[in-house]
C-alpha cells in the first residue's frame, strides 16, 4: 500500500519569513506523481505545486518550491515570503500513474502577523 | 463557471435516510473520484470511475455507492445514513493517465447525519 506521511500537524510562521513542510511518502513504484494542495477555510482544494517522479529538477511556482529527494522518499515544501493568505491546511499527496490520489493527513500552517 | 460542481453545498439528514451527492463537470475529463474527509485524516478514496462503463471501490467503499451517468456525472449515494458517515465529501476529476495527472476537486459537500 502507498502511504504519505506529513510529521508536522501545525506549523507556524511570521508574514515575510520562509517555511517549510516535510512529507514523506512510502512506494515501490518508479513513476509516480506528487503534488501539495492547500485547503484554506473554504474548504476548496487548491493545487499548488507537482512534482514528476522522473524529473531530477525541483519544481517551483512563483514563492512555492518543492525539495523532492526521491532516494529519501522525501518531498517538503518550501513557502517563501509567507502572506496571510497562505495560511491553510496543506496537504501531500502520491500517486501512481494513472490511479487515485493518496493523501497524508495534513499540515496545518498558521501565518503570524 | 466552475469546471467541478457538486451539490448540495451542506445538507442535513437523518439516520436511516437515504441521500444522494452530485457532481458534475465541464472539464471533459474521463476519469471521477469521489472522497472522504474527516478530521484528522486526510482525504480517502471511496469510489472512483474511469469511463462510464468502468467503476471501482476505494479503500472506504462500504456503506456507499455510485452512479456514473453520463461521461460529466457521478453520483455518490448513502443508502441508510449513519452518524460516522458525517464528513466533507470531495468530487474530483482527473484527464486521465499520461496528460499530468493532476486531479482537480470540487467545492466540497458537507455532510451532518444526525
């Protein structure tokens, strides 16, 4: 079975700092996807990062980037100049081509003013 | 418009009734994912289709089933309602295998069973 594992139930950071959320996540797959998404208060499930098992490069989307050690099965995300409106409930998740997302129980992240 | 509704938003039923949470999508996606939330938890994957003609159980099937009626609807019925059936209930969709994987979820159904 796949499992994903988010360590951190909350975290907290001031406005204007960087932060960073660990995921790990347990396969035996060699192709696989994993994204983070956010869950702010309205309960929406936004997607905001993926990353390609197959691709060596970090992804990145504008102050989100990813650290992806696949060898670790490792995939944390890095928020950088954190606003308010990134506080929410963060979400990892895996999968395997072409079958459903498995999600980690969440991180959630409080943004201090 | 959005690409994923569902409806209803919020709904409120009693144990032993029977409910039925839509969803639908403009996406043209093939594939539909339907989930569970609960504190704490996660999401968990109840069904999921990947064409009209092929549906599948998740790993939290019981007590639950679906409709695929058409390539843009998928339905999710509670036959007798029960109280742990309370919960936010998530419709996804999905292009399909090779086309980025990326699953796209809808607003979200909370659901109360009293």
């Amino acid at each position: 079975a796949q499992t994903v594992t988010q360590s951190q139930p909350e975290m907290s950071v001031q406005e204007a700092e960087t932060v960073t959320l660990s995921c790990t996540y347990d396969t035996s797959e060699s192709d696989y996807y994993l994204f983070w998404y956010k869950q702010p208060p309205s309960r929406q499930m936004i997607l905001v990062i993926r990353q390609e098992a197959y691709k060596q490069q970090n992804a990145t989307e504008n102050r989100f980037s990813v650290n992806f050690q696949k060898a670790a099965k490792s995939f944390s995300l890095k928020i950088s100049d954190s606003q308010l409106g990134d506080a929410a409930m963060y979400f990892c998740a895996h999968t395997r081509s072409g079958y459903a997302l498995n999600f980690g129980k969440g991180t959630s992240l409080l943004v201090t003013p | 418009d959005a690409d994923v509704t569902q409806t209803p938003r919020n709904r409120i039923t009693k144990t032993g009734k029977r409910i039925m949470l839509e969803c639908s999508q403009t996406k043209g996606h093939d594939r539909m994912y339907w989930y569970r939330q609960d504190p704490g938890l996660g999401l968990r994957l109840i069904y999921y289709s990947f064409d009209v003609k092929d549906i599948n159980k998740g790993e939290i099937s019981d007590g639950y089933s679906v409709s695929r009626q058409a390539q843009a609807k998928f339905s999710l019925s509670l036959e007798s309602a029960i109280p742990n059936q309370t919960a936010l209930y998530f419709c996804a969709t999905q292009a399909g295998v090779g086309l980025r994987e990326t699953q796209y979820f809808g607003p979200g159904t909370r659901l109360l069973v009293l």
